[in-house]
C-alpha cells in the first residue's frame, strides 16, 4: 500500500503546490483517448480492412489522412495546456450552504490562445474559460460549502478537449488554497442590550448626536466616520482620523452562547449566534461575543463582524487539535 502511495504521489503530483506560479510542464499533464476518440480509431481500423480487403488506394489515403489528423488533434490538445502559469489568490469568506471561490490566475505565455479550459474542485460545478494570447485571466473555481470551519478544497483539475474531442488532457495542480466557512445565519429576536459598563467615559466615541472633535482611527471604527477632508489636508502619513460624536452612549449588546437554547445543538447554536451578529450589524449596534473561552469586546464594522464570525467558523478547532 505504501509503494502505491508512494507511486500515485509521484505520478500524480498529490503534495500541495508551496511554489508559485505553478508551471505546467510535460510531466503534470496527462492525456487519454476519449469515448469519441476510441470511436474514431475502431472506424479508422475498420476502413483500414475494408481499404485491403478490396485493394482500394483511395481508402489507403483517406484512412492515413484521418490518422494523420487524429495524430496532430492529440499534440494540440496537449500544448492547449502545456505552459499555463498558475498563481492562486486568497478567497473571501463565506457562509455554509453558499458558494465559496477560489481565484485562480492563469497566465498564458505563448503566442497561441487557449480554448475551451475547463476549472473545477473534485465532484464540483465546472467553470469553461479561454485565454487570449500572452493574456492572462483571473478563474473563480466554485465549491459548495456544507459545513462551517477552515476550508481546504483540495485539488484543482483543469481539463481540455480541445480542438476535436478525440483525447482529454488534464493536470492535477494543487493550490495552497483556504477559505473560512462561517455557520449558516439563523435569524432569531436578538437579545436585549445594556447599559455600557463605562458609559460615562465611552460619551463622545459611541454617540451619534454632536460633532466633538476628531481622534486617530481604530480598526473598529466604521468607516462611515472617517473624516476625509481632514485626513487629505494633511501631508503626513500618520493614521486616518474619525469624527466623535458627544451626546450619549451607545448601549453594549452582549451575544452570550449561554444565551442561545441549550436544547439546541452546536451547530444549531453558532448559527442563532451568526444570525445575531448579522442582524446586530445591520442595526449598527455596539455588541460584543462571548464564547466557552474566548470573549470579544464590544465594538462596530466591518473588520469587528469578521472577527466575531471567524470566531464562530473555528470554535472548537483548537480543541480537536489539541486532542489530536
């Protein structure tokens, strides 16, 4: 079994890709005749004979001219993909049940285009490309998520048929690629909020009734208050600055994981949590995120909802790690 591990590894190249760009060179392409192609020769074998049998010099010809193009069909589709540079890119996060994609830049060197390119991850949707000579195009390979946690979609096959279909070349090249998966949204009434703990020290960077100054950006804050006509008056490179608001405190809004149904699984409880999270978001509220061992303070953005979802999407994989 290990001398076959061993065999498939170094035929088929199955250790992940650490290099980039990756080249496809002779050795990662393989190529076979395919249900058209095996036609194709039975019907040529059976001219062949007939062409013989009945001494036939026209039949000769037009037998050996067909070979002849069958042959040059197979270098073509071959070189259609003999060359490709591929450079992975990073995907987006997304949620469970979605389609995550993985970008993948694919640089054609040579002078020639290259058609009807077929991208895919093993048992996926299949995504069909061309590329323009010397050009150079950016493939969003699609996987079907299914479960929260860290990605790893595995191999990517890239596939042609190209120009007759009488032969597949295919390569199997192996992306360093990762994506995380948050649980799926449950939408369920968000809990209620409370007073922030230092709501008389918070008033003037929560509140959202008087201008009061402005202070060096966190990456909390959200956007929306950068001041930008300050930040291009000055000539320095120093950190972006954001308007603060004096008037009032903006109440915290704990999402506890005590708080979700205990009856309720795992699982069943990230999503609720996930769907407060987005739905807390979209009302711009201040919310933080407890878990069993980790907590994240309160706080608004985009980069804060990012945080609090990957916390979700990992929950519990430190733990099986350390089991392991």
């Amino acid at each position: 079994m290990r001398r076959r591990e061993r065999f498939q590894r170094w035929l088929f190249h199955l250790a992940r890709d650490e290099q980039v760009p990756i080249v496809l060179t002779q050795r990662r392409i393989f190529i076979v005749p395919t249900s058209g192609g095996l036609l194709f020769a039975v019907v040529l074998a059976v001219m062949l004979i007939g062409a013989i049998n009945y001494n036939l010099s026209l039949g000769h010809a037009l037998t050996f001219l067909l070979a002849g193009l069958g042959l040059v069909a197979m270098v073509h589709t071959f070189h259609n993909l003999f060359g490709m540079r591929l450079t992975p890119g990073r995907a987006e996060p997304t949620f469970a049940g979605d389609l995550a994609r993985f970008p993948l830049a694919v640089e054609n060197p040579r002078q020639q285009p290259r058609r009807a390119l077929e991208f895919s991850f093993k048992d996926q949707p299949v995504v069909t490309a061309d590329l323009s000579p010397q050009g150079r195009a950016t493939i969003a390979v699609p996987f079907v998520t299914h479960q929260r946690g860290r990605l790893d979609p595995g191999r990517v096959t890239l596939t042609t048929r190209y120009p007759l279909g009488l032969f597949r070349a295919w390569s199997y090249p192996y992306p360093p690629f990762s994506c995380v998966v948050y649980p799926k949204p449950l939408r369920t009434p968000l809990p209620a909020a409370s007073p922030g703990a230092h709501a008389d020290h918070r008033q003037g960077d929560s509140g959202q009734e008087d201008f009061a100054g402005l202070r060096p950006r966190q990456i909390s804050d959200p956007t929306r208050h950068i001041a930008w006509k300050a930040v291009a008056r000055r000539s320095d490179e120093q950190a972006l600055l954001v308007k603060q608001f004096a008037g009032g405190a903006m109440d915290e809004l704990w999402l506890d994981w005590w708080l979700t149904p205990g009856e309720r699984g795992d699982e069943d409880r990230l999503s609720i949590l996930a769907g407060w999270i987005m739905a807390a978001d979209e009302q711009q509220a201040c919310y933080g995120l407890r878990l069993p061992g980790q907590e994240i303070a309160p706080a608004q953005g985009d980069a804060h909802r990012a945080s609090c979802l990957q916390a979700l999407a990992l929950y519990g994989e430190v733990e099986a790690r350390d089991a392991r």
